[in-house]
C-alpha cells in the first residue's frame, strides 16, 4: 500500500450517520468510530469559524458571520451536517446560496441582514440544502429531471435518520418537531445554465455547473471580490461521494474545474463545517481524488456501506458502486441520505 494512502477513522461528526449505515473500511471489516458529535458540540466554533465574527444576527440555532463585505455565512452548527447557507448582497438585489436543514425558517434570518429582494439559488438539491426554499418565491436551479424530482420535497423517512438525538449538540431547536420533519416542495421561478452571469448590482456571480456530488451540483464564482462558493463540491470536512446520484467520472472533471480557477481566488465558502477557508485547498483535493481512482484501492465488492480513505490529509467517503463507475436512477431524485440496495 502507498504510505500517502490510508484508511483514516470516521471524523466525529460522522458518528450518527455511520451507526446507522454500517461505516466500514476498504477491506469490509467492521470500522472503528473514534469520539462523538458531542465532541465537536464541546469545541464549537471550530477553529476556522473562530476567526470569524459573529454577527449580532445569529441567534440560538443559526450563527452568522459576514466572511467577506456583503456576504453573509448562515451556519447551523448544532447538527451534525453543520449546514452552511451564503447570503451574497449586491447593491439591488441578493442571492441566498442555499436554504439549510429547515427545521427552522431561514427567512427571518435573512431578513434581519438585508431589505433587497433575494433570489435562491442550490448548490445542489440534497435535503440539507433545499428546507427553505419554499419560504422564497424567486428560485433559481440547474434545469435537470435530477432537480425536478427533488421539488416534490422529501418525506419525513427519507431524513428521519438526520433526526437521531446523537445527531444534535443539545437537542432539536425549539419550535421543530422532529418527530413528523420533512422538506416542503418548492419550485423554480427561473432556471439557469452554466456559464450564466448573476449581476446583483455592483456585485457579479458566474454559474458554475460542477456535477459529481450531484447531478445538479452547481459553483459560484465572485472573480472581483475572489471567492468561490463550492457548495458540496469541496468544503473543509470529510468528501462525500457516497449516494446513487454520485458520479466519480464528472466530480473528477468539476473539481479540475474548480481547481483550475484557485490561482485567482482568495477564500474558498463551503456548504458544511467552515463557512470560510483560505484558497490553496482545490489543488490538494485534485491530487487526491486521482490516486482514489487510481484502481489500487478498492472497497469490499458488492458492498453498499460507506468506505473511507484518508488520502494525503483529505478524507473521501463513498461506496463500492460508486467506485465501480454504478449510478442510481436520478430521475427518482435523491435527499443525499438515500442508500444503495
């Protein structure tokens, strides 16, 4: 085995997930989780949201920080997704890159930073990223049968495993019931291709579709102000690459992609873990990914589980079907906790 490549233990905040889909190594064997989620509640912020301020918006379940002039990081930390949601402000209007979990209206929240009209825009349609959509009436999405089967919302048992109590620091927020959760259908206003320039005034964003984690997986690039918002593509936590939906083949093209535009960007905005973190990490991930689909490591034939490789200081979860090149019906969707039969 290439000393460079190697099984690394589940991240903490993996733990209540894993227990319930069966974490196991490249060889099948059971795997070993090391530590909690309630170890990451104890630390919060984590070191790179600690350098942040925290803006007197945020309030007992959203923490908001202003990560750049006019862009606002809406992250809910005390589930175990650490969801993040950018508001990006222009002069006359406003672009909310994803709505979080859900479990408590985004809206006010935007609110509260900004008066302009505000458009959505997904960075792809899991469930953590998509539960307030339907508090907007200007949405815009990658025009994809993908993203039409998601509008439909998800049940509460396609997420009920994102509910456990291990999947909280303290507990649900006040005000949701867990125990009936499920994502409100939504709809597109506008659909929107790659390559599409977003003028908010003062302020543009280009459209990056960067499929892989998703089939509708999309980027923005702010080239003025250099920052990338990278959605599930790259964030500073474990990769998942693990759901029917995901396709080896077109992340490894996007996060070349992605890649190839870092030289020009300062920040790097992720939709999980750290709202921000400097550029430099793109690179690193290319180089990474590629010694995964070199072929020298495989995970246990046949097997739906998660596999996990650390692999030069990034860690990818996926799946023996994914790995054999295997894709899901994506027409039927897909709420990013869906797992392989």
């Amino acid at each position: 085995m290439d000393e460079s490549v190697q099984i690394s233990n589940c991240h903490p905040a993996l733990l209540a997930l894993l227990i319930i889909a069966g974490c196991q190594t490249q060889t099948g064997t059971p795997y070993v989780t090391e530590g909690t989620f309630a170890e990451i509640c104890e630390s919060l912020p984590g070191e790179e949201n600690a350098k942040l301020r925290l803006s007197d918006v945020s309030d007992d379940w959203f923490q908001v920080y202003e990560v750049s002039e006019g862009v606002y990081s809406i992250v809910e930390p005390y589930q175990f997704q650490e969801t993040i949601s950018h508001l990006i402000l222009g002069e006359q209007r406003a672009v909310l890159f994803d709505t979080g979990l859900g479990l408590l209206p985004i809206r006010p929240v935007v609110e509260r930073i900004t008066s302009l009209p505000v458009s959505v825009l997904n960075s792809h349609t899991h469930y953590d990223h998509v539960g307030g959509n339907a508090e907007f009436s200007s949405v815009l999405a990658i025009d994809s049968e993908y993203t039409k089967a998601n509008m439909s919302g998800f049940e509460h048992s396609r997420v009920e495993y994102d509910l456990t109590p291990e999947a909280f620091c303290n507990g649900p927020p006040e005000g949701a019931d867990v125990s009936t959760f499920y994502t409100k259908p939504w709809k597109a206003s506008r659909y929107i291709e790659d390559g599409e320039i977003l003028n908010l005034g003062g302020r543009t964003l280009e459209v990056l579709h960067v499929p892989g984690h998703t089939p509708d997986a999309t980027a923005l690039l702010d080239a003025e102000n250099g920052l990338l918002f990278t959605g599930d593509t790259f964030y500073d936590a474990e990769l998942w690459l693990f759901v029917p939906e995901s396709n080896l083949d077109d992340y490894g093209r996007s996060i070349s992609r992605l890649a190839n535009l870092e030289s020009n960007v300062k920040y790097l905005l992720g939709a999980h873990r750290s709202a921000r973190v400097d550029a430099g990490r793109l690179r690193q991930v290319e180089a990474a990914f590629q010694k995964l689909r070199s072929g020298r490591f495989t995970g246990d034939a046949g097997s739906g589980d998660p596999l996990i490789f650390r692999i030069d200081g990034v860690e990818f979860v996926t799946a023996q079907p994914v790995l054999d090149g295997k894709q899901g019906d994506i027409s039927n969707g897909g709420s990013g906790l869906d797992t392989w039969p």
